[in-house]
C-alpha cells in the first residue's frame, strides 16, 4: 500500500506538532515545515521531513514543496496551521500589524495551495485550514483584527472547496475556540485540563484527511465548552 503524505505548517509545537506526531503514528509521511527545522518535535526519518519554511518568505513556499516531493514523490494532505494572533481591536489596529497578521494567516496559505495545487490534484487529495471560532463569530471588541483574518482563513477554505471541486481536492476549515497550547494560555484564565487538548485537534485532522472526495466537510466547529452560537 502507498504511504500517504502530508505537510504540516507551523509543526515545531502546539496543534502541528500534535498533528504531525499523530499522522506519523498513524503511518503517514509527513513533511514538516517551521521557520527553525531544529526545533523539530520528531526526529528526522525516512517517513519525516523537515524544512524550512517562513510565512513571511514566499521564497520557502515553493522550495519546501518542492523538497517534499523529491523526498516522497506525491503529496495527499497540505495543513496549513501556521498562524499569528493579536489582541487589537479594529479601532486600535495599525495597517503594519494588518498587514502581518493576513501575510501570515490568508496569504501564505493562499500561496503555498498554489504550489502544492498540482501533486495535491493527481492524489485527489485534502487541504485543511486551522482557522479559529473567531472566524465565525466576534466575541470581544481586542479579539476584532484577528478575528478578521481567521474570517478571511475560513473563506479559503471555501474558495479552495470550490477550486478542486471538479478535481476532487476537497478543503475544510478547523475552527476550534481555546486550544491548551502557549498561545491560549496567554488569554484566558480557564485551567488548560478543560481546554480542547491540541490531541483532540489531531484526531479531528486525521479523519478529514483520510475521508475519501464523496465526503466533503466544509467546517467543523470545535469548543471546549458550550456557548451561546456554538
């Protein structure tokens, strides 16, 4: 049987590098992309790659795609979980920080589809989005500038879906609210045991992967909680 494939964004911690342990263990390939390749979280191997890669250096996009399929020869899942987060309101926001909040998470991902595009068409393959809950609702006026840019990930998503219809590259949205990841722990007080684990995500991610094209799963929504919209 074939090994499948995948790339991982933002693998060096947090929900990458759940997913890409997990994908690993599950025998998955799995090319690992992060703007350190030595702060790798698994060991470089036959089935592991690392690599460079910058959201803030197009130039990284292509050659880690590049790299990966010189390495495995095909690619089947791309997982663009490479992000930044804010805490600006609309009103506070400057258009630098604008600016680096969508190169990072719209643009780089927008651009890295279109490298993988043509390998991800021969393996009919799957694209995952690690948007956020905040890119389906607005829930504080300091979360606004990112919530922006996750709403703008979500509608990627969407916009790839609709790219690979015919071809059977299907694309789906992750929008989880708090992760216990380093990130979280900086902006709510709730105990990390009770957060979504970033494991939960993996599983999640592994199963939309390997769905074949006759299911296609828009968005999935994730909290660790039950709240008022979802």
């Amino acid at each position: 049987m074939t090994q499948r494939v995948a790339m991982i964004s933002g693998a060096s911690r947090g929900i990458g590098a759940s997913i890409a342990q997990h994908l690993a263990e599950h025998g998955w390939a799995v090319s690992l992309g992060m703007r350190d390749p030595r702060a790798t979280p698994i060991e470089p191997s036959a089935s592991v790659l690392v690599c460079r890669f910058d959201a803030l250096d197009p130039d990284s996009e292509g050659a880690w795609v590049d790299e990966t399929i010189a390495r495995f020869g095909r690619l089947d899942g791309l997982v663009h979980n490479a992000g930044i987060g804010a805490r600006r309101s609309v009103i506070e926001a400057t258009g630098e920080e604008f600016d680096a909040l969508f190169a990072v998470n719209v643009k780089s991902p927008m651009r890295l589809s279109q490298h993988a595009w043509p390998h991800l068409i021969r393996s009919t393959g799957r694209i995952v989005v690690l948007a956020s809950l905040s890119g389906k609702r607005v829930k504080s006026a300091a979360g606004g500038l990112y919530a922006m840019s996750k709403f703008a990930a979500v509608g990627l998503a969407h916009a790839l879906r609709q790219a690979g219809k015919e071809a059977g590259v299907r694309a789906t949205a992750i929008c989880p609210a708090y992760v216990a990841t380093d990130m979280a722990a900086g902006q709510t007080t709730v105990d990390p045991a009770l957060l979504t684990q970033p494991e939960d995500i993996a599983r999640i991610v592994h199963l939309v992967l390997e769905l074949p094209p006759t299911a296609s799963l828009p968005e999935i929504a994730i909290n660790w909680t039950v709240e008022d919209c979802y």
